[in-house]
C-alpha cells in the first residue's frame, strides 16, 4: 500500500508532472515517512543526467554563471534543474531568495526548474536534504542539474560537492583569495573557474591559482583552470567544454556510479547512525539534554555513554541468542 | 580487572607520570580497548584548566605564537600541554613535526608536555583524538593545554574549535583574507589575532577584518580583535589578558562545563552512531564495499538500506518484547 503509493509519486516525478516534483521535493525536505520509499524507487546510479555544484566567495558572481549556464543548457535543449542552497536562511520551498531575480527570466519556461533550499533543522540536514533532491531531479531528467550554494563556508563546500562536478568561481580584486583558501582549493573544484576575465589583476589571480595547484603532487589530480566572464558570456562555452571532458575523462567518467553510491550510503550511515545513537540515548535518558544534565551532575561522563553505545549491538547479538 | 587497569593508567595521568601519560595518549590514539575506561575515569567537565586552539592560515606565525605563549605560561609558573595537531601527516607520536623545532627549546622542560598528532585513520577521526588528548592533559593538570593546527582546511578549524577558546591568527601581506574568509571568521575564533603587527598593511586588515565583525549583529558575539608580534613578544600580554577575560566573562564562563560536556556527547554520538551503523551494515552485507556492489549491480539502493537501518530500534523493541 505504502509502496504503491511511493511508486505513484515516484512516477509522476520520471513524467516530469511539476506539481508532483514540487510534492516529492516538499516531502523530501521535510523528512516525509514516504520519502525513503520514493528515493528508492528513483535511485539509478548509473543516470546519465550530469550534476554541477557552484561555489565561490561573496561576489564572485555565482548567480550571473549559473544563470549563463541555464541559457547555454537551453540552447542546447537540455532541461534544466537549479536547486539554489542558502544554509544561513530558514526559509525555502517555492520563493526565490533575494537576488535570484536574474532566475526568474526562467520562470516561465517549463523545461527550467528552479528549487531553492534552506536550513529548516531537519534531520539529516541541508547537506542530506540537496543530495537526495539532486537525486529527484535527475530522475525527471533534468540534465544537467545546477546547485548553487549562497557563501563559501564549510557547509556550502560540503553542499556542492555532492554534485558530479564541482565548480569553485573565483575573482581578480576580492584579494588574493588564494593564500587562505590553498587548502581548500586542494579540497574542492574539479574545475576553478577564473571569472570576471576583463577585470585588472586576472594574470596575478592566474598565476597564484596555478602556483597554488603546483601543490598537488600528481598532475592529473589537479583541477583545469578557465577564464569566463559571466556578465558577457565569453568563455562559457570553453568551461561547459571543460564540464564535458571532466565528465567522461578516463577513470573520473568510469568511477561516476560507484563515486555517486559511495557518496549517499556515507552520508546516509552518518544520518541514521546519529538517529541511532540519539535513540539509544533517548531510551536511557529521556533525551540528549537530560543525558548532558547527567554528566554535569557527575552520574556518568560521555565515555562511559560512548560505551553504552559501542555495548549495545553486542548486548542485542546474546538477546537474539535468547529468543 | 579492566577497571583496575584503567584506574591505574589514570592515577598515573593525574599524578603526571611522564611515560604513563605519553602511553595514555597512545591509547588515545589507537583506540585502545581500555581508552574508554581510563578517559571515563579521568573526566571532570568542571575542570579549572583551560584548552586553547590556535589556527589560521600557513605563514601567519602559528608556532611562534604557540611558542610565545608556553613562555609566557610558563614565566607565570604554569605546567604547559601542546598538541601539534597536523591533519594532512600520517605521521605523529614522539617526534616533532617539521618546523617545530623551536619549541624544542622546551624539549628539556618537564612541566612543558608536547605532543604531535596525525592522520592515522583510526575510527572516530584525528578529531575524536585529539578532543579525547586535550582531556588527559588537562588531567595531568596542564593548564593551559594548547592545540595547535597546521592549515586552516575544514579540519584544521574543526580541530582548533574543540578547546575552550580559539584564536583565528591573520597577518598582513598574505593578502586580504578576510573576504574570502568572512563565513570562516564569523564561525571560527573568540580571538582574532592580528599578527606580524609591525608589517605594512596591518591599518588596511584590521579594519577589513573588522567590517567583517559588523556582520556579526549581536555586539557581544563578536570576537575580539588583538594586535600582537609573536616574533618579538609585543602585545602578547594584551592577549593573554584576553584569555583570560574571555574565559570568564558573563555566559561564556558560566556555561564552560555545558560547552564541553555538549561537544564531547555530540562527538561521541556521531563516532559511534557512525560505527553501529556499519556494523549493521557488516551483519547484512559483509562489509560497507559489498553493500556498495550490491547497490551498483541493482539488488538495493541506499535508500533502502537507510530504511533498514532506520527500521532497526523498531525490530530490537519488537524483539524485546517477544523475549
């Protein structure tokens, strides 16, 4: 009952019914019983259908390329799926953030869905909530789909790496970004995108991006870098090129679906292994507060809990012995 | 038995035996099976002594700061913890990191215990590890005990926010770290160290960093901003007066043992949240790999094995009362 009622939603997403996207992506948000069902029955790892994370610093013109991108996809006559993710916001579901406004030369165009998603405390979390909404949309062929993160803090980075190929944009003239994010651009970015190309400062941006990417010891490990302009569009065409060949190069195109699973059943197995341990404690003491009100008052310590936990599969293994 | 064990392991930690402790953190490390007993047995979340991280990016004078302040604690009589914590070595135990060799000025110093940390992939993280080292040091009653990280990648910070209080040391001429770091800097640091103070540019971050602070809307949130030369020991006093005061003043003070409490508990439930929910997946598939292979060749999808893993507490509840 419960099952054909998932596959229901399940089919109305495959058949692209928008209300029925809307619906399912609602449920997912919110953490609806049927959800899993419904993710179940829409999991292909082996989905042609591209995603696209984008990150950068404030300003550094996240919204103008991702834009840019929806026009180049739709030229192409790909459908295209945006989730817009503002993990410092509450609000989310069908309203359009502050300066998406650019988006909305979209709005009207059936084969452009546009979800922007906030941080509403679910269980789980933003950061699981875009990942299984990525999901959705590439099983109602959007292809590719965009997710645009608002900062560059650590959940933003989190968030768009959960995308087949990540973006990192940066500028000439917010500084030399490259000092502080060296690291982080060792992390992130299969492709660092260089924008703002006209602007004073690029071949110095240039020089120490790639000074940076010297950094990673095997060549074939290091992000290609590309210069665009997002305001005017030269050279956009040269990155969806790069996105291309970053998709299906040698051992990157051949790993996607194990590179996919692997990303959901971690993210997965820290989401309900929290739920788990959070239960267990909840069946001991009430709640995670009255557990921390325990220590404070000297009854136990978090690491005689943290046995509690590791304790109990064993205790459940001699319990099954007995039944 | 094992009690007893774990009870002389930690007499040695309280009494400060130096072989005992450096075995503790071993144990620490490796996750010894007696490591929960003996960090049960050492906690004391109302503790006087202070943990303090220190992070920031490469070049802004991490190990002369670090080195400064064990000078500075120890003119004052203090008994000085550090761990070097470096997430990207796989290396750690007695020796010393690379450019740590001016803290071996202390290398004689009994009441100066210096230990340095790696990546070793043992369950539960570098994190775990060196939040579980940070409380046998103070323990042993060093006080303070610092941590000291070796970049600012997402590790780093998360790392150096496990003490009590973080300084986020920036310096001129590294560019302008603060646009690029604005999300960081808001999440990371009580204390921004402005170091290098005698550099030219510092005018021009100091006030950049603290537009970046107006960001913060509640005034009392704001970390505080110190200007200090670790080279030359100027200002450093100013900073440590500034420990001091954070660590006292208003909720901040009063909460301590809260704070501490809430971050070990919630580290503790996602480590072994983490570990349940594998060996759950162990018991069904053999291993995290197989299950894996078992998602790509059809058979079942993550989904479905989150819903196993959430229906889990269900069947133990359901079986409880069979029994």
């Amino acid at each position: 009952m419960l099952s054909s009622k998932a596959d229901d939603f399940a089919h109305k997403v495959r058949s692209c019914d928008q209300r029925g996207l809307a619906r399912v992506l609602s449920m997912v948000e919110n953490g609806h019983p049927l959800a899993p069902s419904i993710l179940h029955s829409l999991y292909n790892p082996e989905r042609s259908g591209l995603t696209i994370g984008i990150t950068g610093p404030p300003g550094a013109g996240k919204s103008t390329l991702t834009n840019r991108l929806i026009m180049h996809y739709r030229r192409h006559g790909s459908k295209v799926g945006v989730i817009a993710v503002d993990p410092s916001s509450p609000f989310s579901g069908g309203a359009l953030l502050g300066d998406r406004v650019r988006m909305q030369d979209h709005a009207s165009d059936p084969e452009v869905f546009i979800r922007s998603m906030a941080n509403r405390g679910h269980l789980g979390g933003l950061s699981g909530t875009t990942r299984d909404a990525l999901e959705v949309l590439a099983a109602a062929s959007f292809d590719p789909v965009l997710v645009e993160t608002m900062g560059v803090g650590q959940a933003e980075v989190e968030i768009a790496s959960l995308a087949d190929i990540t973006l990192l944009l940066l500028v000439p003239g917010l500084g030399d970004e490259v000092q502080t994010m060296k690291a982080g651009i060792m992390e992130i970015g299969d492709i660092i995108v260089l924008n703002k190309a006209d602007r004073a400062g690029m071949e110095q941006l240039e020089m120490s991006v790639n000074a940076s990417l010297e950094l990673i010891p095997d060549q074939d490990d290091r992000p290609q870098v590309i210069r665009c302009s997002a305001q005017t569009g030269e050279g956009v065409e040269k990155l969806t090129d790069a996105i291309v060949s970053c998709a299906s190069s040698g051992t990157w195109g051949k790993a996607i679906a194990q590179k996919r699973t692997t990303l959901i059943l971690n993210g997965i197995i820290r989401e309900k292994g929290r739920e788990l341990a959070r239960k267990l404690i909840l069946d001991r003491y009430g709640s995670v507060e009255e557990a921390i009100e325990s220590i404070l008052e000297g009854k136990t310590t978090p690491y005689r809990i943290g046995e509690m936990l590791s304790g109990f599969l064993k205790n459940k293994r001699e319990n099954k012995n007995e039944c």
